[in-house]
C-alpha cells in the first residue's frame, strides 16, 4: 500500500477534463449556452463552439447536456416536465379537448 496523501488515495490526474471545476462555466459561456438553446442548437455543436471560443476549455459533452437541462428547468417555474409538455403540445394545437 502506497500512502500519497492523507485525504485522497489515489494519483493526481494528468488532465482535468471531466473535473467539475475545471469543466464550469463562465458567465459568457453560460449565456452562450443559453442563446444556443434557446435557437434549438445540438448540445455537441454548442460545445465545439465553446471550444473554438476558449482553446483551454475542457467541458464535457455531459456539462452542457446538464447545464441545458438545468436552464430549460428554471424556465418551467414550478411545473413538471409533464406540465410542461402539455401546455406545449396545447399551444401548439397537438391537443384537443373536447366535452362529449
């Protein structure tokens, strides 16, 4: 058994992608991801546009699949996802109730 430190039993990492601090956002790349989302972009897209953007950026593809989920989220307010789906598919005539 190798001690390296007292508190983490393991090597240090050669890279930090993946890491969560190293892989948040700024608060220009949040509002990019927000613009992008909003303009229905893929997420894979919106991070190699992120990537051109900063050359040291080491997001991951599941980052902006989070960071998206979590924006559209703050939008619904209080509603559930399946609140949201069917005030959705009403504004856009998908549903159509009628009393028989």
């Amino acid at each position: 058994m190798k001690l390296i430190c007292g508190s983490h039993n393991h090597e240090l990492a050669n890279t930090l992608v993946g890491h969560p601090y190293a892989g948040r956002f700024t608060y220009s790349e949040k509002s990019m991801l927000m613009d992008m989302t909003d303009n229905v972009v893929k997420s894979k897209n919106i991070l190699l546009t992120m990537k051109d953007y900063n050359e040291k950026n080491v997001t991951t593809i599941k980052q902006v699949y989070n960071a998206r989920y979590l924006y559209r989220k703050s939008e619904w307010g209080d509603k559930t996802e399946m609140q949201q789906l069917m005030i959705l598919l009403e504004q856009d005539m998908y549903v159509h109730w009628s009393n028989f």
